[in-house]
C-alpha cells in the first residue's frame, strides 16, 4: 500500500514539474485555446465590416464635395468672361461716340445730342464713371456687328488698341489705374499721351465641367434657344457639358 502511494506521489511531482516548466516558456511557444484564436478572428471581421460601411458612406460625401467644387469654378469662369466681354462692349461703345476732332462726346454733360462745328450731330449717352478708355481700333469691327462686341473670345486675350477719354486722368477718381494697362504705360507727367493696348482676359478660362478651353457661345443676334452660333459677334458663352447641376439645372443653361 505504501509502495503504491509512493508511486502516485512521484508520478504528481514529476507532473508539478513539468507544468512549471511548461510555465516558463516564452510566450511565443504557446498556443491559444481554439475559442480564444476564434473570438479574435470575429473581432476582425467586425472591424472590417465597420470600416466597410464608413467608406461607404463617406466616398458620397468627397463625390458630392468635388461636384460642388467643380460647379463654383464655372460659375466664376463664366462671371469672368462676361464681365469682360460687357467691359470691352462699354469701352467699344466709347471709342464710336468720340468726336472726330479728338474730344470724347462723354463731355456733353446731360446725354444730349451735341453738335461738333458743322460735322453733324454726336450721339451722347450718360456717362458711365466704369469708363476710362474707349477703343480705337474700328478694324475689329465688320459690317455685321455693329453693337460692338468681341468678335471673338480671342480678341478679349490678345486685347485691343485704346485711348484714354477726357478728363480719365490715371487713377481715377478712386487713385486706381486704368484697369488692363500697366502703371509704366498709363502716364507720363499725369496725362496719357499715346495708345495703348489692354487686354480684356489673361487667358480664356477652362470650362471645369469638359476640362477645355472650349465655350459654346452666342451672338447678339441669336435665339435663345440657338443651337449654334452665328459668327457676328460674342454677346455671351455657355458650358458645354450636358450634365445635370445638383440644383436640377443644365450647366449649358447657366
């Protein structure tokens, strides 16, 4: 009996010893429990599947940020180019009312009908404080476009011959200079001298929405509705993307 006891007595030491041992292993050498190596991969395919749908839900929001983005950028080439063509038509307009003689017929006060010595009557509009220069150039203009618009959008970049009105002294009454033209060219001893060139654009503007230098434009004389334009003139561009605007609208409408 007491043989026995020994033998169970060394058969527990023995088995003390060997899970002390197997306690001091480093970590590396032992093995997780099944449960434990499957609570853990569940954990990453929760995490995956949150991360899921957060990309989801926000590669919307980034598309719809770019669009507005991109729909900004051509309402301000748009603003850009018709400001410049309404500036070039003012100032085209100008240089037909001056009097051959050299005066501007801005200086008949009241928008009167003025006479100029015998050389018939000179036609006055009001005059418009936006105007410092009138152009000179009548070549640009043909027989087919007497409203005086650009010809063309190029001729807004590559800009035209002007000269300065009576009494639009450099800087103006505000003390800015003669939009388009640099200060070294507008005055000699405060008083314009000679013709100068002025650009109307530094460049054509890209249409963000075709990525293209590329407007559709119209003449005066064209519909509304035209689908092409008539060559006499540039009275106003168009995009010519026929997406939907976020706000329901044909960016070719805007």
């Amino acid at each position: 009996m007491r043989k026995k006891w020994a033998v169970g007595s060394r058969q527990l030491a023995e088995g003390a010893s060997e899970c002390a041992s197997r306690s001091s292993l480093p970590a590396a050498h032992c093995t997780l429990p099944t449960s434990s190596r499957g609570f853990t991969l569940l954990e990453l395919v929760i995490t995956l599947m949150v991360l899921t749908i957060l990309t989801m839900g926000v590669i919307p929001l980034v598309k719809l940020s770019a669009r507005r983005q991109k729909e900004q950028a051509l309402r301000e080439a748009l603003h850009e180019i018709r400001e410049a063509i309404d500036e070039f038509h003012r100032e085209a307009i100008a240089g037909a009312q001056m009097r051959p003689g050299g005066g501007s017929a801005g200086a008949i006060p009241g928008g009167e009908v003025g006479t100029t010595g015998g050389r018939g009557p000179v036609p006055v509009l009001p005059i418009d404080p936006r105007i410092r220069v009138a152009i000179t150039d009548n070549t640009i203009f043909g027989t087919d476009n007497p409203d005086r618009y650009p010809p063309d959008l190029e001729t807004l970049v590559n800009g035209v011959s002007v000269t300065p009105l009576a009494g639009a002294a450099p800087g103006g009454a505000g003390g800015q200079g003669i939009a388009g033209l640099d200060n070294d060219q507008t005055a000699t001893s405060n008083t314009l001298t000679s013709t100068k060139k002025k650009v109307y654009l530094r460049e054509i503007p890209i249409d963000p929405m075709t990525g293209k230098a590329d407007w559709d434009i119209r003449s005066c004389y064209d519909s509304k509705d035209s689908g092409s334009w008539g060559g006499e003139n540039v009275f106003d561009v168009r995009s010519k993307s026929t997406e939907t605007a976020l706000n329901g609208e044909k960016y070719s409408d805007w």
